[in-house]
C-alpha cells in the first residue's frame, strides 16, 4: 500500500508572529548591548582630603570664568563630548548668584530625556560616590562643589545630602553646579594633587595657571 505524505501548511497567523517577534528581538538586541555612560577620570589622590565647603553666596559682581570653573567644563566636555553645552560667567549682577563671579556652572541637559538623565546620574554618582579611603562625597570634595541643582532637587555641601528644591527655577533644563572660591579658583586637590588645610579661601586671590590635565 502506497503511504501518501501530507504536508502541513503553516498557519498565515502564526508566520507572522513569528516574522513580528525575530524583528523585536532585532530591533532590542542593540539597546540592551547599550553601554552605561561614561564617568570622568580620577586622578591617582591621597587619602587627604579637603573639608566640605561652607556656603559662599555669589557677592561679588565679576563676571570672568574662574580656571577651576573652567577646568571642571573642560572635563565634562572630555568625558561626555565635545558638543556639551555648558555657561559659566554672565553678567546678571542685579541677581544673587555665582554666575556673576564666574564660578557656577550650567550643564544643559533635559531632564525628560532618558539619555540625558542616565548621563547626569552617572556624573553625579561619581560625584558624590565614596572614594577608596572612605572619603564622603569624594570628588565633590575634591573639585570644592559648593551645592548642585538637577530636576528639582538640590545637595549642598554643607548640608551633606539631597532636598527638594523650591526655587522658582526648576532646572529641568540643565544641572547647576556652584564652586567654593577654591574650587573656581582651581586650587583644589582634584586638580593639584595637594588637599588644602583648614576652611575654605573667603574671597578670590591671584588666580593660578590652570592646571594641565
């Protein structure tokens, strides 16, 4: 007796969801593979390190980019692209802000954005991440961060953590980072390698060379 082979057709349905599902996996495959943002460099430091900066509210009407202010945008540029945008010195000095002396820095970055969000959190988590001795808010620290405002919320350092921030600006639109007058000054450790003694320089003195990184 001869046996007759059936072939069985596939289901029209069921071809395409499976075409639909290899296309998913195909178009997932690379954002999964995504790397993490990157993080600045940290230098090779001691375990020395500068106090946490008292509060020195912008009183002074200069509006000149600092080195240290300079410095840390160069960095953020080195770590995260050339094309960041970043404002340090404006001239608003019927304002109350370290804009007008050159040491706040505005980092544009949108805070509805994932990419941006993801990046930003990276940068601050190194920011404010212990460093291999143990140091609290490490490179804050080092860099003399002052306080730093992202997404309606804002850490001080001399507070020494997060709160909601209530300005009537809401810096979903860029991170804003204030310097100590060391830290604009770039005569802090990150940059020199030599932690300062004792409490924060009040008031601006000859500016260094900027140190080559």
């Amino acid at each position: 007796m001869q046996q007759v082979l059936v072939r069985r057709r596939v289901p029209a349905p069921a071809v395409a969801v499976a075409t639909l599902l290899l296309l998913l996996v195909t178009l997932l495959a690379p954002v999964t593979a995504q790397a993490a943002p990157a993080v600045p460099a940290t230098p090779d430091l001691p375990e020395q390190i500068e106090a946490y900066s008292s509060y020195q509210g912008g009183t002074v009407c200069d509006p000149v980019d600092r080195p240290g202010a300079r410095q840390l945008a160069a960095l953020i540029r080195r770590t995260y692209g050339a094309d960041e945008v970043i404002g340090i010195a404006r001239n608003a000095c019927y304002t109350t802000s370290e804009h007008n002396d050159g040491r706040a820095l505005d980092w544009m970055n949108d805070a509805s954005s994932k990419a941006d969000r993801a990046k930003v959190s990276a940068f601050l988590d190194w920011l404010l991440a212990p460093d291999q001795y143990g140091n609290t808010h490490a490179m804050a620290r080092r860099l003399g961060v002052m306080y730093v405002i992202w997404n309606r919320r804002i850490w001080k350092s001399y507070t020494q953590g997060w709160s909601d921030y209530t300005g009537s600006v809401p810096h979903t639109d860029h991170v804003h980072i204030s310097l100590s007058v060391d830290g604009a000054s770039g005569r802090t450790s990150y940059w020199t390698g030599r932690p300062l003694a004792g409490p924060c320089t009040p008031s601006f003195v000859a500016d260094p060379a900027p140190a080559v990184v």
